[in-house]
C-alpha cells in the first residue's frame, strides 16, 4: 500500500484528477489517496489558497499527484503551484515530450525533455510598485540553483540514454543572470561525457518550429522553461496531451504541464491524458512499473482506436474516453 497525497485542484481538476484515480485503481494498484485542497474556495474557510497541511501531507508522504490550481490575473494571491514548488524545494521540473499514437500533429518523431529550473527566476516573486505608473520584477539567478538543475539535466541525459543537452538562455542581454546560468552549465558540462549546446531563447523557438527534432534535453531557467514548455506541448497534440513532474532531493510532485483550463471546467470535455502520463511517471517513481506500462499501453491502444477527447480532434467525453481506457487494462 502506497501513501500518496493528491492534490484535487480547481477548473478541470477534480474531472482529470478523477478519470486518473479510476484507471490506477483498476489497474489495480493499491494507494491511499490522501486528498487534499488548495487554492481560491480554500481561501474561504481557511485565510490562505496553501495551507500548511498540503505541505505537511506531501512531506510525510513524500509523493504527490496534483492537478491544476488557478491563479488569479493580475492580481490576488501568488501562484499555489510556484509556492508548492518553492515550500518543498523541488527544484527541477520534467517535461517529457514525445508523439503518442494517432494524434494528429505537424511533426513525427519529436523527442524532447524539457529540463526547467523551478525555484528561482522571475518567479521568485521579488515585485514591487514604484510609483502608480511603474513596476518592477526582479531576475533572480544563483550559482547554487543553476548548477543544480544543470546536473539534474545531465544526470538525467546520462541515465536516460540523451545524445546532449541544449541550455536556453537570453544572456547576450541578460548578461549577469541569463549569463550566469549559462556559465554554471558550461562548468557542471565539464563533468559529463554528454556535449553541452548553447542557443538563445528567440532562436529556440524558431528552430523548434521548424525543426523540433533537432533537440534533445532542453535545459532552462524558470520562465524561458515555462513558456518553451507550452510551445513543445503544441508540437505534440497540445496542453491535453503533456505531462510533467516536479523533483526535488526529498519529494516529488507529479503534474500535468497544463492549467485548469476554465473555459472547459465542468463540460466533460478535459482531457485526463495529461495527468495520466504524469501519473504513469509517478507509478515508474515508486516502482509500480508494471501498472504503469499496463496503463500506458491501455492508452496508446484507446488512441489507436481513433477514441479521443475533442483537443485532439476526437469527439469523446473525458469519462467515455476514461472508461474506453479501463475496458483494455
Ligand atoms: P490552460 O492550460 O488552463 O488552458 C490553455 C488552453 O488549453 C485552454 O483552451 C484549455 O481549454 C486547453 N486545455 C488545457 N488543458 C486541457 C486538457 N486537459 N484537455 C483539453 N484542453 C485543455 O492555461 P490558461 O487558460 O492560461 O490558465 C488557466 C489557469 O490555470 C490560470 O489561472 C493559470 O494560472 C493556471 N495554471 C495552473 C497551472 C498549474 O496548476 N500547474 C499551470 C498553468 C496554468
């Protein structure tokens, strides 16, 4: 029996989150869900969109499945899943980025691992107001993160078979803190037999709409990785399709990259395929790799069959498609 805590979400993730739970308890994997709550309607009853007992349930159970939370716009409380990340210093987050069968996209072949630093950056949340016309974030880059996900990427190339990594940075103007990080690349790169490429984040985008399969493992700072996210995420069928993970030395969350999609909450139309692979990443993490390759090829078999949800061009429902999953566990 395994403790996991989950973390429900808002928009679409009490549906995905429920799709998900469904098909890892039928393919008969035993977990005591430890569910929690976070974000606006917490705020409510408790004062804070992240209380302490989210945090304490993922310490002591050391893993987490966690659907999307909304943020407000511009305004309101700071992000729960950038607290989340911080609180538990889970400080490298993992996007693997791959086809799956019969979804429709520009390119075949794409095999990218996005590498993202998850701590630091513009989204240390350093603001201020200057004056009412003029407002300021500050970039925050150290030696001591960049060097660290620099490993985490490598070390991650070397036990998973990667050719080289790729850093992503804009330090021809950022010189001090995008230069930095790049500086703390070269420098752990001296240590690995993997060769280490350099290319400016404008550029990235562009070559990887042009030609994605010339990457490999994709190392970036934490804004540069969030937005280069969504753009591999649309090279690949879209948000519904990408799954994701936030690591840490002591715990590990497991999430899809996408948010809580309010323009579809509620419609049965989400597509779980995004939180299921992360979930299926989770199950490799705490040894059920069994279920998790029964589930996986449960559900490249359901998009086999042409049975998918309306972002990839299907007309399925979230729990039709759900279901179509569970009867070829
Ligand atoms: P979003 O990822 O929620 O949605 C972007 C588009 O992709 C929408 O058209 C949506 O319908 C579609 N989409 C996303 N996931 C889908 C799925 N599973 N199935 C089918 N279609 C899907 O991004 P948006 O609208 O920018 O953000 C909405 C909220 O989510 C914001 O409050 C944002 O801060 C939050 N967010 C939370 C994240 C997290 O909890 N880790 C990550 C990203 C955003």
């Amino acid at each position: 029996m395994h403790n996991i805590t989950l973390i429900k979400g808002d928009g679409i993730g009490p549906e995905i989150s429920d799709a998900v739970l469904k098909i890892i308890d039928a393919a008969g994997v035993n977990i005591n869900w430890d569910i929690q709550t976070a974000g606006a309607d917490v705020i409510e009853i408790e004062g804070v969109p992240l209380p302490q007992r989210v945090i304490d349930s993922v310490k002591k159970n050391k893993v987490a499945l966690k659907s999307p939370v909304t943020t407000p716009i511009g305004k309101g409380f700071r992000s729960v899943n950038v607290q989340l990340r911080k609180e538990l210093d889970l400080y490298s987050n993992l996007r693997p980025c791959y086809n799956l069968p019969n979804v429709k996209t520009r390119y075949d072949g794409v095999d990218i691992v996005v590498v993202r630093e998850n701590t630091e950056d513009l989204y240390a949340g350093i603001e201020r107001q200057v004056d009412d016309d003029t407002a300021e974030s500050i970039k925050r880059i150290t030696r001591f993160a960049s060097e660290r996900i620099a490993k985490f990427a490598f070390d991650y190339a070397v036990n998973n078979g990667r050719k080289f990594v790729t850093v992503v940075t804009k330090a021809n103007i950022c010189k001090l803190s995008d230069g930095l990080f790049l500086d703390s690349a070269r420098k752990v790169a001296q240590n690995y037999d993997i060769p280490l490429k350099e290319i400016l984040v404008d550029n990235c985008c562009m070559q990887l709409v042009q030609n994605p399969n010339q990457f490999d493992v994709l190392l970036l700072p934490n804004l540069y990785g969030d937005i280069v996210s969504d753009l591999c995420a649309g090279l690949i069928g879209g948000l519904g399709v990408a799954q994701g993970a936030n690591i840490g030395k002591d715990y590990a969350v497991f999430e899809p990259v996408h948010g809580s999609a309010p323009d579809i909450a509620g419609q049965n139309k989400a597509n779980p395929t995004a939180m299921l692979m992360s979930a299926i990443e989770m199950l490799n993490y705490i040894e059920e790799k069994d279920a998790g390759y029964r589930i996986k090829s449960a559900l490249f078999k359901t998009l086999e069959n042409d049975i998918k949800t309306a972002d990839i061009g299907g007309t399925t429902s979230c729990t039709d498609f759900t279901d179509s999953i569970i009867s070829r566990l």
